[in-house]
C-alpha cells in the first residue's frame, strides 16, 4: 500500500475513532476473517455432491483458468477488484489486487472510492479496458432473463471470454448487498449458473439458478440510479505497458 493511502486510512481513523474506534474503522474497510456462512436455501455449493454432479455435466470452458486465477476479496469492497483480478489473470496476466489500481485506472475511478464505496458495473468496465480488456456492459433492465440465459450459454462454451455478474444479495437470500463476482459454468439440467463468489470469506462457490441470478441483477445500483448488470470481457487480454 503506498505512503499516501496508508496516511489516508490514518486519517479515516482519526476522524472515525471518536464513534468506532481504530480497530472498528480497520475492520470495516478490511474483509474479516471466515465467516462460513449458511447457503441460502434453493442455492447449492460446490463443496457438496450436487454441487460437484452439476460441475461435471455443466458448460465450463472458463472454469478452470479462473479457479486457478481466482482471488478472494482483500478489502470489503473490493469485490469488482478481485473479480476483475481473477479474470484479467486466468487471461494470462500477473496482477494483485494493490496492483490493479494504477493513474490510468484512477481517472475512471479511484482507490479511495473503491475502497469506501465499491464501484458500479460500468466503472468495472472502463478500468479492465484500462488494462487491455474488450468489454461490453448489459443492465438488466434493457434485457430479460432469456438474453441472460442465451449470454451464459455462449460465453461459458467459449474458452477466453468471461462473464461477471453486479447483484444484489439480499435477493438471492444472502448476507450484504450490491456485489460483484465472475461466473464459471451453466448447468442445463437445472438452469444453474456457477457463481465464484469472490467473498469467499463467506460464501464458497455455488450455484444459483439463472432467474433468480437475473431479478438479483434486475435491482436498483444506489450510485447510478439505473440496475445492475453484467460485464462480458471479450476475447484476449492484452495488458498496457501504462497499465502496470
């Protein structure tokens, strides 16, 4: 963390210790340890064995790579961030979380907005463009639940294009609200989409049928006044040399 983020989180202490205390305001903006909480009911986790029969008859061309690139959130609100870091690297590059944020990536949105504030779908977007990324954003409400389910179909059979999905918790019956995290495979049988959930501090990846993943997305974003959405990243990465 650079010099001047960490006097700016002294500072937030400061001005916050008065009402939450030094360690109340650090634990807020850090995520907090295992929580393991109880999967909602109609949602089912991978760690279990349907969760596992689903996986292996499922669509899965990305699954792989982004297991393998895949990030858990290291600030609260930081889910754009991982899930973006998790696809940029099962696309082929190196970053960190600290390292995705660069001057380029800050005039789109910067670190002490993220940070406090989380981002919306289309600012995820213009800061992976700002890292090589082709990307192309759908909200929910110039859309249907059967556009959703034709976009996962194609994007989950077509190894080097990934999908992140912007939704509400609270609709799927989950802890917290706004959040962000990619998907990784569409079983048929049961019209389910794999979620990697990127607080996985809370949630292991699970699957969640695809309606009730399009009204979680059909919600209102706060900051824009519109819904939310997802984000397709299309085709090869190419990270920018002023990106790094």
């Amino acid at each position: 963390m650079s010099r001047a983020r960490l006097v700016g989180l002294v500072l937030l202490g400061a001005i916050a210790v008065p009402v939450l205390g030094m360690a109340g305001v650090l634990g807020w903006i850090r995520s907090p340890t295992a929580q393991d909480l109880p999967m909602p009911e109609g949602l089912t986790s991978l760690r279990t064995a349907p969760g596992q029969e689903r996986l292996l008859r499922a669509v899965r061309a990305d699954h792989d790579a982004l297991m393998g690139a895949f990030q858990s959130q290291e600030m609260r609100s930081w889910c754009g961030v991982a899930s973006a870091v998790t696809v940029l690297n099962a696309a082929g590059s190196d970053l960190t979380q600290e390292g995705f944020f660069t001057p380029a990536t800050s005039e789109v949105r910067g670190w002490w907005a993220v940070t406090l504030g989380g981002m919306p779908v289309h600012d995820l977007a213009g800061m992976l463009r700002v890292h090589g990324a082709h990307t192309r954003v759908v909200l929910a409400e110039d859309a249907d639940v059967g556009a959703f389910r034709d976009e996962v179909r194609a994007n989950l059979a077509t190894a080097g294009d990934w999908l992140i999905v912007n939704y509400d918790r609270s609709v799927l019956g989950e802890e917290g609200g706004g959040h962000l995290s990619p998907l990784s495979a569409y079983d048929a049988i049961t019209d389910e989409v794999l979620m990697l959930d990127v607080s996985a501090y809370k949630y292991p990846p699970h699957w969640v049928p695809v309606d009730r993943m399009f009204a979680a997305m059909h919600t209102r974003d706060g900051e824009t006044g519109r819904s939310r959405g997802w984000v397709v990243v299309d085709g090869q990465v190419s990270v920018q040399e002023e990106a790094r």
